[in-house]
C-alpha cells in the first residue's frame, strides 16, 4: 500500500491530535465546556485538537488554505489547494463519554477533494482515501456492502437537535424509510458514518444540512470504496448544500428515491 506524501502527513497529524483527545476523553468530566448554541458544544479538548492539527499541517504545507469548524477560513498563498478539518466530529457524544468521535482531516485541489484521512482514536481505526486509489482502514482495503435487497440493509443519518427546521422533513424520511429496510441507526458523527459505509458496516447514509468539515473526508473515502456519494438535490453541490445522500450501487437508486420522496 503506497501511500503519498500528503496522506502520511495527514494521518501522523490525525492520530497525534486524536492521542490527544483520547487522554482529555479520559478526563470529560473535569472538561471545561462553554455553549455555543442550542445543541451545539465546544471543549478545551476540541480547540486544542484543532490547534494541533494546524500547527502540524500548515508546518508541513505553509501555502496551502485552511477551513475548519473552530478556526474559520483562511486563504493560501496557493489558491487551489486547502485543508479541511473538523478536529473533533461527535463532539456531543464525546462530552457525554459516548466513544464514538472522530477526527476528520480533507484535503481540497481546485474545489475537488483528493484526500480523507477519518480518524477514530476510540476504536484507533484510521479511514483513509486518495483520488483513485482506493479507500483503507488501517492495512485493510475497504469496500462497501454487496446488499442488493433494501428490507436487509441497515441505513445511518443524523436526528435534527434543539428543534432545529429541518426536523420535520428527515421524521418523514424515517416513516418512509423504516417499513423498508432492516433499521436506522443515529451513532452522532457524519464522518464516521461516511466511513462506515465505506467499510460495509452500514449500506447507506443520508443527512441535511452539515458542515464542509463534516463531510469532506468522508464523501472520498466513501467514493473510493465504491459508494454512490450525491446531493440530496441532484443539481446541489454537496459542501455548498450540506445535503448528502449515499450508498452501494445495488441499492442506491432505491435508496434516494425513498428519501427524495420520489
């Protein structure tokens, strides 16, 4: 498994943001959190990951750009290429001691994602993808599920919170879905989820309104492991929207016409 010069860098800075957390994980009690919004928290931990992970890659690649979900957008001196970080995914189950979070690490070139590194510090399972070279887990090459019947597959996606608007419309999504298939399961981390269909653990995946840093790591590993990654719209632009729908091939056209309402 040859891997480039970027990935390596982007999963020795993944996993050393992700030790980090792990020792904070172990102490979420004594954690110093502040609100940021209706459901929404950020930690000391999360910060200090995310600073981490910029010291480390802007070190290694000093004209690339920056997005993340603490930090905001700072442009490059090379205007084609940026990072895409989200330093902690599943911050509410991980203030809740739930071991299920990720570190979520993009890289962008001239608005198409190249590279994902997703990273699971709890389970210390490392997902990653470059464009056209497949998508791994550690030293295992990743595949999605070979599921062709709908009533056997088991769907992910992500409950709207703190009565967010978009509510109403993924509960009508479950009551067209549920009768359907053989169960939706709501693990609390978009990237993780992307990853797991990746690694035919679920056989699809949908969610509206998430973040660049949610989704950009996950939309090529899932990709490169042979899902069908869309818009929910099918003219929208997936980061642009933050409305994602994916699965296996066999299943995919089912799949969205049940959630589009088709």
């Amino acid at each position: 498994m040859a891997i480039s010069a970027n990935m390596n860098v982007m999963l020795k800075v993944a996993r050393k943001a992700g030790r980090a957390l792990a020792k904070d994980f172990r102490e979420v009690e004594n954690l110093q959190v502040s609100m940021k919004g209706a459901g929404d928290f950020v930690s000391r931990a999360d910060i200090n990951a995310e600073y981490i992970i910029k010291t480390e890659l802007m070190e290694a690649r000093p004209t690339y750009g920056w997005l993340a979900e603490e930090g905001g957008e700072e442009p490059g001196k090379d205007p084609t290429r940026r990072w895409i970080v989200d330093p902690l995914d599943g911050t509410t189950n991980f203030l809740h001691g739930l071991p299920h979070w990720a570190v979520s690490i993009a890289l962008e070139h001239k608005g198409q994602i190249v590279s994902g590194v997703v990273y699971d510090p709890s389970k210390d399972e490392a997902f990653f993808a470059e464009k056209g070279q497949g998508a791994w887990m550690n030293e295992s090459r990743l595949r999605v599920s070979g599921r062709d019947k709908m009533i056997e597959s088991i769907f992910a996606t992500g409950v709207p919170f703190g009565g967010r608007s978009d509510l109403p419309e993924t509960l009508q999504d479950l009551a067209r879905l549920m009768p359907a298939c053989a169960g939706v399961r709501r693990f609390g981390s978009a990237a993780l989820d992307m990853a797991y269909v990746a690694a035919g653990r679920y056989d699809g995946f949908w969610e509206r309104r998430l973040q660049p840093w949610d989704l950009a790591a996950g939309i090529i590993i899932a990709r490169e492991a042979g899902a069908l990654v869309e818009p929910l719209a099918k003219e929208g632009d997936i980061l642009e929207s933050g409305d994602v729908i994916c699965a296996n091939g066999a299943i995919f056209d089912r799949f969205a016409k049940v959630i589009r309402g088709a």
